[in-house]
C-alpha cells in the first residue's frame, strides 16, 4: 500500500493532479490519496481521503492574513493533531510507502509520520517552493525542512532534469528520477498535421495572470497581420485577457482528455506562454507543464512565448521542437509565427519525436513504479530483520 499526500485531489483541475492520475490509473499496489488541503476536493476521487492540516478560515482564505499569518500559526499549533491522524490513517491502511509533493509543509508532517512507523518515504517535487508559497514568514524554515527531506527521503522524483540539477547542486547530491505526464501511443499522432495556414492559433488550460503580458503582445501581432487567417484565435478553458477587435476569438470550456485532442484538428499553432521578469523566474526555472506533453504529441507546431532560460525554452530548443519567442515585443512574435509558416512542418515533426523519446507514458510508468517497488521491498526487508 502505498500513500500519496499532497494539497489537492486527484479530480483537481491543474498539472499536479493530472501527473498523479495518470500514475495511478492502473496502479499495480493498492493506494490511498490524501488531501490535505482545508476544503475538501469538488470531485472526490474513490480512492481519496480528506484529511485537513488546518480548518478551513472561511472568506479569511481569500487574504493575505490567511497566507502569511493565521494559516501557517494554525498549521504549526495543529500539526501535532494532524501527524496523529495521518499515523493512524496510515496504520488503519497498512501504509508500506509515502509518497509526498512539497507544495505547502503537509510533505514534513508525511516524512515524520513515515519515519515514525517504519514506512518508506519518496519526495516528487514538481514546483519549487519559493514559487509555492513564495517568501512568506516561513519560507526559510520551509526550504530547511525541505532539504531534509531531500537528503533523507528514500527515493526522489523531479519535474524535470533542470530541477535535478538545481536540487542537486542546492541541497545534496542524490539519486533522482524524473517524471512527469506521459503520452500513450494512442495520444501521439502518427505524423504531423496538414497545412498551417488556414488554422487558428490555440491555447489550452489555466490563463494565469502572469500570461497576460504575452497574450497582449500576441494579440497586437495578430491584429497587425495582414492575413485574415492568423486573427482566429481559441482558448480552450479559459477566457481571452484582452479584448481586440480584429481577431476573432473563441472561447471553449474545459474538456476531457479526447475533445482537448479533437480540437487540434483546428489549430494551425499551439501557443505555450511562459511569464518574463525576475519575480517569475522560480516558476519558469525548473518545472515543464503538462500542456507541454500533450503539445508535443499533437503534430502541430508550437509557439513557446518566454524567457529562454526557462526548463522548457532549453527542452524545446534543444530538440528544434518549437519557435523560440523570448521578446515582449509584437515584431518578434510576428517573425515567430512567419517562421512557424515556412518551418511548421519540421518543427512538429521534432516535437513528435521528442514526446515519443522523452514522454511516453509507459516509460513514466515503469521508472516511477520500478521506484516504489524497491522502496516497498527495503521497507520489507527492514522489517524482516527487526
């Protein structure tokens, strides 16, 4: 048995959840998910437990009095409650491994519970914590622990190898593998797609208010454009932020995994914005979107709009798998998207070959499992000689 504790549900909207859904759908141990952040998941899991850090403060939740102050006081005034809830959750389980994401400070609670009682621990990091919960009054104390966890957990996971290095060179030397979301044969396509040029601009997922200074360069450039066919532009899941009056934009809601893949038969560019500036740097720096994966196997050809420094910019130029936009300025872009015209073809065609070499779901599959097996069997293996 094993458990996995982190601030969200495996139904959640967002990246994290998906990576862990797709590790588990056909899980080959029994396993138990625990959420634990203060409200409960929307869309419960049946293979998912609730069990809070703290009580949920209500419209406070909304403030930074929650953020800064009252969440983390509650938080430490109650760990000790919550740790005994956990233990006995994992006793009542016959909790063997623990598997925690450190995106709040319910990963230190799950590394202490696990040490308590003889269980294996594994750290999966998929965001670095400066940009989880940035310098809040706690941070310092929060990478101490992390660090910890990092040198004392049994078995590592990374987002990508940029973070292994970082985590590395930060913290300590230790083994590490990486895994993300996967693709299935299924959900690569055999070639790239038709021609580019009758096709809208597409982008899908979460608009974070850190995309919108791309979108609004973007949207300058498609208005300049003189070819009536690059002013479409769709948004699947969420709104457009900015309001233009010379290209068209559709706006379609969240989706499941096999509409998401029928609606690239309607694009002709994936747009993949990531934010500039030195305050986002902690959240371009080391983590790959899982909207990257699924781009990579559609066959069409991507757009990568952002700082070229960033985990993706490297993987992506790396294997010739997109255009290269890491400029604010509309003429940039508009020479990015004339060279996805005359390049398209190719550049899909690397992105086909790299989701193929470097995201297959069955690879991720058989790293993180073959993990979790070693740690089970030492766990065993401990205990047999106590």
């Amino acid at each position: 048995m094993i458990a996995f504790v982190q601030p969200f549900g495996l139904n959640d909207p967002g990246g994290g959840s998906r990576i862990l859904r797709a590790l588990v759908e056909d899980a080959p141990m029994p396993y138990v998910s625990i959420c634990t952040r203060p409200d409960p998941p929307a869309q419960p899991h049946r293979h998912e437990v609730h069990l809070p850090v703290r009580p949920h403060l209500g419209r406070i939740e909304s403030t930074r009095l929650a953020q800064y102050i009252q969440a983390w006081r509650l938080e430490s005034l109650l760990a000790r409650r919550f740790r005994r809830a956990l233990r006995m959750l994992f006793q009542e389980k016959g909790v063997q491994v623990v598997h925690a994401i450190p995106h709040g400070l319910d990963f230190w609670n799950a590394f202490e519970v696990a040490r308590s009682i003889g269980a294996g621990y594994i750290l999966n990091v998929h965001d670095d914590l400066e940009y989880n919960i940035g310098h809040r009054p706690y941070y310092e104390d929060a990478v101490w622990r992390l660090a910890a966890a990092w040198r004392s957990a049994d078995h590592r996971f990374v987002i990508s190898q940029a973070m292994a290095t970082a985590y590395g060179d930060r913290f300590a030397k230790r083994p590490c593998d990486v895994v993300t979301d996967g693709l299935t044969e299924s959900q690569i396509a055999p070639e790239p797609r038709s021609s580019t040029a009758t096709k809208a601009l597409y982008f899908m997922g979460a608009m974070h208010l850190t995309y919108h200074p791309n979108v609004a360069v973007l949207m300058n450039a498609l208005a300049e454009s003189l070819r009536a066919e690059e002013r479409h532009f769709i948004f699947r899941g969420s709104a457009c932020p900015v309001e233009s009056e010379r290209v068209d934009v559709e706006e379609r809601p969240f989706a499941d995994e096999e509409t998401l893949r029928r609606d690239f038969d309607d694009a002709g560019v994936l747009y993949f914005p990531l934010p500039f500036g030195p305050e986002n740097a902690s959240f371009v720096k080391y983590s790959l979107s899982t909207k990257l994966v699924t781009y990579l196997g559609s066959g069409v050809p991507i757009l990568y709009h952002g700082p070229r420094g960033a985990a993706a910019a490297q993987l992506l130029a790396k294997h010739e798998a997109a255009v290269i936009v890491d400029s604010l300025r509309p003429a940039a872009v508009r020479q990015g998207l004339a060279e996805v015209r005359t390049r398209g073809r190719a550049i899909a065609q690397n992105a086909l070959a790299l989701g193929r070499a470097a995201f297959r779901l069955e690879d991720q599959l058989a790293v993180f499992w073959g993990a979790v097996e070693r740690v089970r069997s030492d766990v065993d293996t401990s205990l047999a000689v106590q």
